[in-house]
C-alpha cells in the first residue's frame, strides 16, 4: 500500500511541476468539529490545487486532527492528535458536481493490535456537490475509505478516521443490537477553495 501512495503523490508532484499552466486554488478542508463537555474534535486539511480548465483539480495536501475526551464519571481526561500528508485528484463537473480521488499517509491514533504501526494508509473515493461562487468555491460530499474497509480490524488498528464514521452496519447474527455490526467506512467532507492570483 505504500507503494501506491508513492505512485498516487509522484503522479501527482509531476503534474504539478508544470504548475504554471494551471490556475491555482487554496483550499481549506473541515474534517471534524464537534465538542462538549465530555470531548470531541476538530482539524482539517490544506489543499494546494492546480486547475486545469475549471475541471481538473490536483495536488498535495497536509491534515491536522485534535481529539479530546473527558469522562467525567471516571474523572479521565485526555487528547491525541494525528498529522498526516498525500495527494488528491478531483474531477468538477456539470457545474455542480465533482468526483474525488484522495491517497494519506497518516499518524495511527490508536495502536492497539499493532504497537510497531506509527501510519496509517488511507485512499478515498467518492463525491459531491462542487460550486463556484467567484471568489469561493464549495465542495460538500462523502468519501469511502478503501483501505480501511480491506483492512483486518483483529490484527490491524484502526484508521484514525474512524471516529468520524456514522453509517452503521446491521449484525446479521443479531439485527436488533444498535451499532453491532461496526460502521461504514464513510465520511463527509466540507472544503473551501480560494482562487490564488500566483
């Protein structure tokens, strides 16, 4: 899997080695934020996009994610965080709409069932809804992480996107236990892009 993240960030570097033929976008990613008095998140991503003809959209990202708890019964508080880089390649179309392909190597969060893992390998495919407002550009849509629906929850962590899942699957042993069955890899994702005048 690291290797294709290798292949996903250089396909990406060398497209953007010809950055001068592209427009340019920063773009500002809201992944989690969400709190109370017994703990919650929040953090995002930075994108760097290069546009090619206001359809194509590629280029680095870096993300940020703080998680806090506090167990007021049981007097525990605490916090984590994760860093993490990769690359993404969207594609807007239809004026409305966009097509997503994004590659991460993140920090492990957790490190239960394997304490020598430090990252965590993510590949997301997906969409939205994509609209341009002059000097802002929406994109709202929902993203399947691959690796993390492959992977063996009894011997490999979990991915440090987790906690952001909300679609549960059903247990088929026992449909009626509520959450029994995990959850989808699946979650949303809000970015604002700005054009930049480089």
């Amino acid at each position: 899997m690291k290797v294709l993240l290798a292949v996903f960030v250089t396909v990406i570097f060398n497209l953007s080695l010809t950055y001068g033929q592209y427009d340019k976008e920063l773009g500002i990613e809201i992944q989690a934020a969400s709190g109370s008095n017994l703990g919650g998140s929040f953090g995002g991503a930075l994108k760097m996009a290069f546009v090619e003809d206001d359809a194509l959209a590629f280029g680095p990202l870096v993300r940020y994610k703080f998680i806090y708890s506090n167990n007021i019964e049981t007097g525990f508080s605490g916090n984590r965080s994760f860093w993490g880089a990769g690359g993404f390649l969207h594609y807007r179309f239809m004026e409305w709409f966009y097509a997503a392909a994004e590659m991460e190597l993140n920090q492990t969060v957790n490190k239960f069932n394997n304490p020598n893992s430090n990252w965590s390998l993510a590949l997301f495919l997906g969409g939205g809804i994509h609209r341009d407002f002059g000097k802002v550009a929406l994109n709202a849509g929902f993203l399947f992480d691959v690796v993390d629906a492959l992977r063996d929850p009894i011997t490999q962590n979990q991915s440090p996107f987790a906690f952001d899942y909300f679609i549960q699957r059903q247990n088929p042993n026992n449909p009626n236990q509520q959450g029994g069955g995990g959850y989808f890899p699946i979650i949303p994702r809000v970015t604002f892009f700005f054009p930049l005048g480089l």
